[in-house]
C-alpha cells in the first residue's frame, strides 16, 4: 500500500495528478481510479457509464456520519431536535457547493461543456460528496473523517456562525404564507430514474402560484432548495 502510494506520487505517469490531489486530501492517494470517478459527471458519459453518481450516495452517507458525530460531542447537552438542524445547515447543497469552489475541485471535474456557471450547479457539491467517498474506499472511515473534519469543515467552516444562521427555508416559507393568510404547498413535479435512484424535481408553491424549483435525490432535500429560491423570489 506504501509503495503504491510512493509510485503515485513520484514515478507515475500520474505523478502531477498525484501530487494536486494531495494538496487537497492532505495524504498521497493510493487508487487514482478512485478520484477519476469522483471527478467524473454524468453529463460526460454515455448511458450506463462509469460515472460519481455511485461515489455520491456512499460520500453523502459517510459526510452525514461524520457531522452527527461530531455535533454530538461538541453539543452533549442539545437535544436531537438542534443537531437534526444544524446538521442539515452543514451539509446543504449550498453549502457543499461553496465548500468545493473554495477547495478548488473545478479544476478536477469532467464535465460537459454545456455546464459552465458552477457555482449555480449543484454539480460542485455531488463531486465533493463522491470525493469522500473515493477518500472512504482509498482508506477507510477514519481516513475518511479526517478529511471532512480537517481539509473541510476546518478551513472552510464556521459552526459558531453557523447556529446563528436560520437555514430552514422550508419552515420560513411555511410560516411566512400563514401569517400572509395563503397556501403554501411542495409538489413533485418530475421524477426520473439515475443509477437506480430517483431525482426528484421538487416544486414550491404559493396559492398554486409556483416561485422555486429544486432537483435532488433526496425529496426533502429538495424540498428545502425549492424553499430556498422561493424565499429570494419573494424577498422573504
């Protein structure tokens, strides 16, 4: 394992590949196929392809891990309802976006031509939750945490900031119709099938006017981007 590590980094044809990742991970990766996949989005592969989709969902699982560990030692006295909350606000799409424009990961990621504002595109995010679980696979779950806690959350983070921050858009839109005296409601607009799990488009509505629409694997995920863009639309 060393001497794979080695080779990568000095003797590869691989070897300045090696050496950027490195940068980021904080650690000489080991399985270099491992971040090709990570850094590979679907808009560049043909059906059926080897794409980060698969990377994403372990990455997202292990991420959520992670922060629910780490809220739980660093808050012993607040309750599930507290850690529920700020963990979403740590690891919103927006957020995980943010953090890999700063980490520089678009100088990583394959992608169509087509896609070119990244920082619009959720795009950032999934690569970054597939490179934890490239890091996950390439090491294992400690390997995997101090990359979150050190080279993520760490310098890029605020947690004291953050609890300040009301990130549940969906209850701000929510309480913002009632007190108007309108219907606010979330539809599913499209579903389609992706790697054998479903996008759900998620639309947000108010007296069935509709002010935000959101993609996302998870439906309250989506749910809560909707919430997000409708609360801008509506200057709430």
């Amino acid at each position: 394992m060393i001497l794979r590590r080695i080779y990568n980094l000095l003797l590869s044809p691989e070897k300045d590949f090696t050496r950027s990742l490195r940068l980021i991970l904080g650690f000489t990766p080991r399985n270099l196929s491992l971040y090709h996949q990570a850094f590979h989005h679907a808009s560049v592969t043909q059906e059926g392809a080897i794409n980060n989709e698969r990377l994403e969902l372990l990455g997202d699982s292990v991420l959520n891990m992670v922060i629910a560990d780490l809220l739980f030692r660093k808050f012993p006295n607040r309750r599930e309802g507290f850690m529920t909350e700020m963990r979403s606000k740590i690891v919103s799409r927006s957020q995980m976006n943010e953090i890999a424009f700063q980490m520089a990961l678009p100088n990583f990621i394959r992608r169509s031509h087509s896609i070119r504002n990244l920082r619009e595109n959720d795009l950032l995010g999934n690569a970054l939750e597939a490179l934890i679980g490239a890091v996950y696979l390439d090491t294992d779950y400690n390997g995997a945490r101090r990359f979150v806690l050190d080279k993520m959350i760490a310098p890029h983070l605020n947690i004291a900031e953050l609890e300040k921050i009301d990130y549940n858009f969906k209850s701000k839109l929510i309480n913002w119709a009632q007190s108007n005296k309108k219907v606010c409601s979330f539809k599913v607009i499209d579903e389609k099938r992706a790697d054998h799990r479903i996008l759900y488009k998620i639309g947000a509505f108010i007296d069935e006017d509709g002010h935000g629409e959101a993609e996302s694997f998870n439906k309250k995920q989506a749910e809560q981007l909707a919430a997000e863009l409708a609360c801008k639309a509506l200057g709430i």
